[in-house]
C-alpha cells in the first residue's frame, strides 16, 4: 500500500523509495540482494559471527530540529549503532533504515538526513551498505529507525558480563560534552541572547553534542588486545552504563570522580552554565565512548597501543570489587553510592 496524504510535502512512497535508492552508494560484494527486493540477502564472511542492534530516535524526545540539521540526525542516528557495534569489538556491515513521516516533510530532509548517515559511516572509516527498509506516513512526529549488522571474529566479542574484581574500568575519549552542548543550546533558546552563554565560543562541544563519532576501530583493537574483559558504550550516561556492568558482571565498582577525563572547552561551557563537572560526566548520554573494565597488568600497555594507532587516549576512572564491597563514586566530597544519572525512557 501507498503511503500518502493529500497536499503532502512528500511525493509517493515509492518515487521517495525510487529517489533513496538512486543515491545510495554500490553495495559491498558481500550483498547478493539489496534495496528492492523483498527481503535483502547477504553473504555472511567466513569464520566471523554476525552482530545485530537497532536504535530508534522519535522527534521532541531524542532529537530537536531547534537544535541539529537533518544532516546532523541521521549522523548521530546511525552513530548510535555503529557504537553498538564497536562496543561488541565488531566492525558495521549492512544497514536497514525504517522511516515515519508527517505529510509536511520534504524530499530534502529526507535526502539530507540519508546524506548525514552516509557521511557518518565515511568518517568513521567503515562504509556500510543500506541493503533495505521500510517507509510509512504518520500524524506523529518523525521517528528513525535503523538496524545495523556488524561482524567480529567470535573469540573477540566483548561482552558487560565478563568483568572480574581487580579489573581496572577505562574509558576512551572525554566525558560530558554531549550533555553540555546540549544545555548550550537550551540556554541559547530560552535565555535572552546577552544572558545566555556564547555558543559559537564552544562549537567543539556543540560537535560533540550533534555529531559524535563511534569508536569502532578503538572498539575492534581493544577487544583484540586479550586485556579487555568486558565493555560497553557510554549512550545512556557514564553511571548508569557503569552499573550495567557491574550488575551483569556481578562485581563491585569504585568510579574515581576526579579521574574522569573532560575536555578544557568542555569545562569552560560547564563553567558558564554552572554545571558540576563531575555530575555533568556521569549524567552525559550519547557520548559514544567506549568502557572497559581492563586486566591491571595491560592497561599502560593498551593506552600507549591505542593512542599510537588511533589518536585516542584511555583514561582510567575506577576498579571493579568484589561483589559485596557495592557500588560507589570518590571525589573531593569523600565517597558516596553511585546511581544511574542518564536518561531513561518511561522514567517519567
């Protein structure tokens, strides 16, 4: 059946199919079946093991087009998964894109919305190959929705579940600049212009926030190392994707709030905003960086191995306890009970 409505801004849902398909790039050889069949159909490589992980995002809840271009949503759309991926230790292969749009959408957001996917998986050094989808009308708001396939060699999936007491937790990158770019740019809509912080001072957090970039090829090197016994990407915020581990590895955890690492500019915006620094970082969701709980014995030899081959730094913020030692942050204000900070659908 034919999605549309009368006077949409949109032509029919195949010429909308018709014009997608007509700017996707050739797929990989893997693909025996692509964009117009009824279902793809793909030649898995010898010896790896498929991943699978999807991520929607619905308009006014995950994203803001206040705040970030059609471009900038399908970067961090596909982002999301590809961060999936690179948390297992995978590389992304094969993408499907399910879209529902108000009859007010255009043909241009849509195109621009494919070109920030793509341009996502071109910066992240791994293209992939949209091999179908699904495309339906709604008097909703939009809602995205992609899946994503990647491989890993099967002894090198990295799972939460595999961290041991003694293990040191690392994390990739920097924290908190996803959060604050994001309370720039409320500051910047709800606040007159000469109270509200400048943002065109902090257009690196602003990146950060709008077009993060998945560690997918930090991902596959650390789960390649034999130090690393369990990891997760930060997307839900530092603490509570902390305690993921700590629950399914059933191990204690000691997060070091002065350990965790932010960005100078970060903590200028956080300044002007009057934001906890360390609070802000362990709130911050969608930062896409990567978390590992690490063998105390390789962690100085990794974070020299993946700065030199990725440019990435590893800091670590804390160890995994036994179970019975519970979970918790110290920092200057003395030791307390760590708790799940980040956003949480249904939460209320």
């Amino acid at each position: 059946m034919e999605h549309r409505k009368e006077g949409a801004g949109l032509p029919g849902e195949f010429e909308v199919i018709r014009r997608i398909g007509q700017g996707l790039p050739e797929p990989d050889p893997s693909v025996l079946l692509g964009v117009g069949d009824d279902a793809a159909a793909i030649t898995p490589a010898p010896g790896m093991t498929t991943l699978l992980t999807t991520d929607t995002f619905v308009e006014g809840v995950d994203f803001d087009l206040d705040f970030s271009s059609w471009r900038q949503i399908g970067w961090k759309c596909m982002a999301a998964n590809f961060s999936d991926i690179a948390a297992m230790g995978g590389v992304p292969r094969h993408a499907l894109t399910t879209l529902c749009l108000p009859s007010h959408r255009s043909m241009e957001d849509v195109e621009a919305l494919y070109a920030g996917i793509h341009e996502l998986a071109r910066h992240a050094g791994h293209p992939v190959s949209i091999v179908g989808g699904d495309l339906s009308s709604t008097d909703g708001p939009t809602v995205i929705s992609i899946t994503v396939s990647g491989e890993a060699a099967v002894e090198h999936i990295t799972r939460r579940s595999g961290a041991r007491a003694g293990d040191i937790l690392c994390v990739t990158g920097h924290l908190g600049a996803s959060e604050t770019g994001l309370r720039l740019l409320r500051a910047a809509r709800e606040q007159p212009a000469a109270e509200s912080p400048a943002t065109d001072r902090f257009e690196g957090v602003l990146r950060r926030h709008r077009t993060p970039v998945p560690r997918v090829r930090e991902g596959v090197l650390l789960a390649e190392s034999g130090w690393v016994r369990a990891m997760i990407d930060v997307s839900d915020g530092l603490s509570s994707d902390a305690l993921h581990v700590g629950r399914d590895s059933r191990v204690g955890l000691n997060l070091d709030g002065n350990a965790l690492p932010i960005a100078e500019e970060t903590r200028r915006a956080m300044e002007e905003l009057r934001l906890d620094p360390v609070g802000t970082a362990l709130e911050s969701g969608e930062e896409f960086e990567l978390l590992c709980a690490v063998a105390p014995e390789g962690v100085e030899r990794l974070a020299a191995e993946l700065a030199e081959r990725t440019g990435t730094p590893m800091t670590p913020i804390g160890e995994c306890l036994s179970a019975d030692r519970g979970w918790a942050i110290t920092d200057h204000n003395g030791s307390r009970p760590l708790h799940p900070k980040g956003y949480e659908h249904f939460s209320g």
